[in-house]
C-alpha cells in the first residue's frame, strides 16, 4: 500500500518548505524509498531536497511527441515510456525525484499524455510514500494528476485570503471527485493556533495545523542549504513531525 501525500495552497505560503520537511522526516522515519514528485512547473523541490537537476517529465512529452527518440526493437510503448520516466528521476539513497516541468504546448498530446498518465496513475507502486508538491492555485487540480490522495496539506499564510484559497482547492478537489481522503489546514509564519480557530472554522477547517515562523528557514533560504540537511532542532521540522504523527497513515 502506498501512501499519497499532496501539498497545495497560495502562492509563497510554504509548500516546497513543507514538502521538504516531510520528504526528509519520512526518510529519518526509515518509510524508504520515497517518491517526491514536484509538479510545479518552476519547480524548486529538488533545491530544497538538495539534488542534482534531472530531466523533466515535460521534456520527456516532447521528446515523445517529436519522436526523436524511435522506439527501440522488442519494446512497446508504455514500457518505453516506463523506461524512460525511470532514468528521468533523480535517485537519492533514500528517495527519488520526479519533476514534472513544463506542462503542455499546443501540439496534439493526447496519446502522449494518455500513455504518460497510466504509468503516472501506476507510479506510486513500490514506494510506502509519495509526496507531492504543487504550483499555487488550482491549474494543477484540472490536470488531475493530484487523484487518490491520503492526505492533502493545503498550505496557507495566517490571512483570510489565504485560508480562503485553502478552502477554495479543497472544495475543487471535492467538486472534481479527485478521491482526497482528508484535507488538512496547515497556517504557516503563526505561532497562535487559537487565534486562527475561529477563521478556519468559518471556511470549514475544524482544526488549525501550524509551520511556525522559523529563523533558520530563513537561514537556509538566504544561504541555500538543502532541508535534508536543515538542525532536527528546527521549529519547523519539529512542527511537521507532529503533523505527520497525526494525520499520515502508519506515523
Ligand atoms: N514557517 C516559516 N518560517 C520562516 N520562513 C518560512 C516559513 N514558511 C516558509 N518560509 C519561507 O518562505 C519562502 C517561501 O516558501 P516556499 O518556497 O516553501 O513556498 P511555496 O508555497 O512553495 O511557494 P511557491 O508558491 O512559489 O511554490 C521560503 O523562503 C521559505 O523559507
Ligand atoms: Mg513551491
């Protein structure tokens, strides 16, 4: 069984932060490997997580649809694409990276995309955890690559605006039928959990999850050190800890 894990929200409120913690708390935790997938097209994941640059999943559709690369003998397509999505991932000791990349141009990508999506759909298969980081808004939601999700953390700055947008990818998951078992609010940069309660109940959220603000986030974004590597002592990491005790399957 594998667990999926999506990370959405506002622009700047904390996904990639949050996703890295957890990609790294799940290692620590020994769920290995994990599957990070960073499925914004100005990805960053792969900086926070600290791997080298890979080939994209959007550079990938192209070469497809170009069909530069012919099929070699005694292979069919799907396995081909299988093979070619393998060797596209950045493979860390303890987890791999899928970067999505660019999404579409205006060529006729149907069948490209169909094949890329049943092996997509198929993909979480022998990692325990896949983690999902995705751009700001709700582009993502309609290209429904975000489906059969365990737990979706819908980050948010300590703003109405924020925990509204929160609210607003929830409800669009729901509308499209996406299969999120629970959504969970997480507030980043608040220390007052209470304070929020009253705000988040009045979009539907009945608890408050908090990414507090932390100095050395600050730290490591202005010096560029990789989260894996980031002091276990961080309020941040400690932070994701206990939201993963609570709310991810078999923590
Ligand atoms: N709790 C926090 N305390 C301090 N700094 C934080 C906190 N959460 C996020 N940040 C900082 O805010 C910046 C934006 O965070 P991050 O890139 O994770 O957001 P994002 O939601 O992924 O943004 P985007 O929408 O651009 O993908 C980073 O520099 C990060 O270090
Ligand atoms: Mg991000």
């Amino acid at each position: 069984m594998t667990v999926r894990i999506a990370v959405a929200g506002k622009g700047g409120t904390g996904k990639t932060t949050f996703s890295s913690l957890m990609v790294r708390h799940l290692v620590e935790k020994g769920k290995t490997p994990v599957l990070a997938i960073d499925a914004d097209p100005n990805s960053c994941l792969g900086a926070m997580l600290g791997t080298g640059q890979c080939q994209t999943i959007g550079d990938l559709r192209e070469d497809l649809l170009k069909g530069k690369d012919d099929l070699p003998a005694g292979i069919s397509k799907p396995q081909y694409v299988e093979m070619k999505v393998r060797t596209a991932m950045a493979e860390e000791d303890d987890f791999d990276l899928l970067v999505m990349g660019r999404p579409e141009g205006t060529g006729c990508y149907c069948y490209v995309n169909s094949v890329l999506r049943t092996f997509m759909d198929n993909l979480g298969e022998g990692y325990p955890y896949v983690v999902m980081d995705n751009e700001a808004g709700l582009e993502h939601l309609s290209r429904r690559t975000t489906n059969n999700v365990d737990a979706m953390f819908l980050l948010s700055d300590p703003s109405r605006i924020g925990i509204e947008s929160a609210a607003r990818v929830r409800d669009l998951a729901i509308e499209m039928e996406l299969n999120v078992k629970h959504f969970h609010l997480v507030v980043s940069r608040a220390n007052d959990g209470d304070a929020l309660k009253p705000l988040a109940e009045e979009f539907g959220f009945d608890e408050v999850n908090l990414l507090p603000m932390d100095p050395k986030l600050q730290e490591t974004s202005l010096d560029g050190t990789p989260l894996m590597k980031i002091d276990s002592r961080s309020k941040a990491y400690r932070a994701v800890q206990d939201i993963a005790k609570r709310h991810i399957p078999g923590m």
